[in-house]
C-alpha cells in the first residue's frame, strides 16, 4: 500500500450533520453525510438509513481486508 493514496482504506472520513424535524408532529432525525474535498453529500431521511449506508461502507472495507488475508503466510 502506498503511503498517501493506498488502494486499501483503513479509515473512513466523513463530516455528518444532524438536524431534527416534525413529521406528522414526531419528531425525526435528519442526518448527512459528506466525505472530505467532495462537494457532493449523501442525505438520510432517519438515523436508521445513515447506520445502514456505515455498515455497508465498513462491509466493503473489511471485504477488500479479507480478501487480501487469504494469501497464506
């Protein structure tokens, strides 16, 4: 891997924004999701889709890992 820009992640970056608003008179959490030097932002109706889309990202990084640990030593 190299050390600036490696193929393999071994974090994750992001800056989150939650906010709360009234649906139907409850109250429900609004979050984002923008990764570092992207203009772009990943938008969640509830806290329930911003955990699925974390788990899918971590999903990929340990995917990517183990692949690579199946080389035996």
């Amino acid at each position: 891997m190299d050390s600036d820009r490696g193929t393999r992640r071994e974090y994750l970056s992001f800056l989150l924004r939650l906010w709360r608003v009234n649906v139907e008179g409850a109250p429900v959490w609004r979050a984002s999701l923008q990764r570092p030097g992207a203009a772009d932002q990943q938008a969640f109706a509830d806290l329930d889709e911003l955990l699925d889309f974390l788990r899918a990202e971590i999903g990929d990084m340990e995917a990517g890992q183990t692949a690579e640990r199946e080389v035996p030593m």
